[in-house]
C-alpha cells in the first residue's frame, strides 16, 4: 500500500508560497509577450545559481496609527513581516487574506493582534502623528470578537458588499475588550461592537469606562430600542444567538440614533 508523505513543516511551507508567488509574477510578467518577443533559450545556470530561491515580493506597508501595521497582500508571510514588527501591537490585514503558518507564529510570539478590515492605501492613510481623519475613523466599524462561537473570517465574509465597512479582531480577554471598545469610542461619533457570550459581564466592564454606554444585545429587534433609550455607542452582542442573528443586531446598532437623551446626558456622558 502506497504510503503518504510527511506533512511539510511551517519552514517548507513559507518556502513555497515564496516560490510559487515569484512563479505567479514570472508568468504574469511574460504571458502577453508573442512568440517574437521571447528570448532565446539561455543556457543551463550553474547549479548554485539554479537552487536560488527567488526573493519574495516586497509588501506595501501603510501606517493607519501607532502601534498598527497595515498590509494590503493577499498573502501574508513571515518574509513580509520580518524587520517590520518593532513596536507593533496591531497587524491589520484585508478581508480573507491568507497568513501562512510561519507568520502566524511569528505574530503570536510577538503578541500581535490580527484584524481583517478595509486596508489604507498609502495615498489615504493620513500624516498627522499617523492618524486617521474624522470622517475615516467613523465610516469603519470595530468589532471585537471575545467568543469561539463566530470567526472573524464568518463576519467578515458576511459584511461583504455591505454599506456598513466593519474591523473585526479577536481577544480572549473581556477585559481587554472593554477596553478596545472604550478606546475606539473616545473619537467622536464613534461606535464599537463586542461580541462574547458573556453579554452581562461585558455590559458592566465596558459601563465601568468613562465615556462608554453599552446596551447588552440578545434580540434584533430590541437592539434599536434599548441603543436609542440611552444614544448606546457600544454593543455587547450574544453570539449564542449564531452569525446572522448578530450581524441583525448590528445593523439594527448602527441605525439607531446616536446621541444620548437630554435627561440622561449629565449622568451618562
């Protein structure tokens, strides 16, 4: 019986999405050229010439904000990222990009959180301390997913062609979440989204945050409501309610009006 080779490690994996992408360029560089074009036949390289591997493309880097490396690739590899993650917490990548296992431990040792969302271009990313404008900050929507039960991958794909442009991360800490929505809703007119299946512990921690009003969100068509009753700006989603359930919630947050009833502003905001 015919027996199965050893699965490549992360080494031999990373080397051959490098080759296959320089394989990928070569054909796309040569492929509109007529048979004219073509040069001759070279003869045989040296065999240390022939081993060579090609060197990887170069990734295109946009600094969004400090701490944050934005990488527009849609393969991402250990290659891309090395020499690049000093002082980075945050590596924001584009909606169903590919991380290779070798860059997936590269940012897991360093504790490097990954987000899929709307990548800047260089021409957009603004040159002011590297941060992003009003009206930038507010079209996008943070996401923090503190739950097993929905991927940042599900979501993401789920928001596609959608109006609402989302930035879905993942954390395993709900403090640590908290915090990232009350961060996220300091800028004006701002809004964020935490995700968890432990809605009355997330409530209270981000309510124990200055500036933060959360409203728990279990059912779609109470979110509008119980956001509009205090100008809510952070939901706290359940994602026992499945994927679609809390996209539902979601859309029916950020419908809702913004601003915090006059008689509860002295107390809330």
């Amino acid at each position: 019986m015919q027996e199965f080779q050893d699965i490549p490690d992360s080494a031999t994996l990373e080397r051959i999405v490098r080759e296959v992408l320089a394989a990928l360029g070569a054909e796309a560089g040569g492929s509109d050229g007529t048979a004219q074009d073509r040069a001759p036949a070279q003869a045989p390289a040296s065999p240390k010439a022939a081993s060579a591997v090609p060197a990887a493309p170069q990734a295109r880097i946009v600094s969004s904000r400090e701490g944050e490396l934005a990488i527009p690739e849609r393969v991402v590899t250990a290659t891309l990222l090395e020499d690049r993650l000093q002082g980075i917490r945050r590596l924001l990548v584009r909606p169903g990009a590919i991380l290779t296992p070798a860059a997936r431990d590269l940012l897991r040792q360093r504790r490097i959180v990954v987000t899929y969302g709307p990548v800047p271009t260089p021409g957009s990313a603004t040159r002011q301390g590297g941060a992003e404008t009003g009206a930038e900050a507010a079209d996008v929507l943070p996401i923090v997913l503190v739950t097993r039960r929905i991927s940042v991958a599900q979501l993401s794909g789920l928001f596609r062609g959608e109006a609402l442009r989302i930035a879905p991360e993942e954390m395993d800490c709900m403090v640590r979440a908290s915090q990232r929505a009350a961060e996220a809703v300091r800028r004006p007119g701002r809004r964020a989204v935490v995700v968890t299946s432990l809605t009355a512990a997330g409530v209270c921690l981000a309510n124990r945050l200055g500036g933060v009003r959360a409203v728990a969100g279990r059912r779609p068509n109470e979110v509008a409501l119980d956001a509009a009753a205090v100008g809510a700006n952070v939901l706290v989603a359940d994602a026992r309610q499945g994927v679609f359930q809390v996209k539902r919630m979601i859309l029916e947050f950020v419908r809702s009006p913004r601003r915090c009833p006059e008689a509860f502003a002295p107390h809330l905001s």
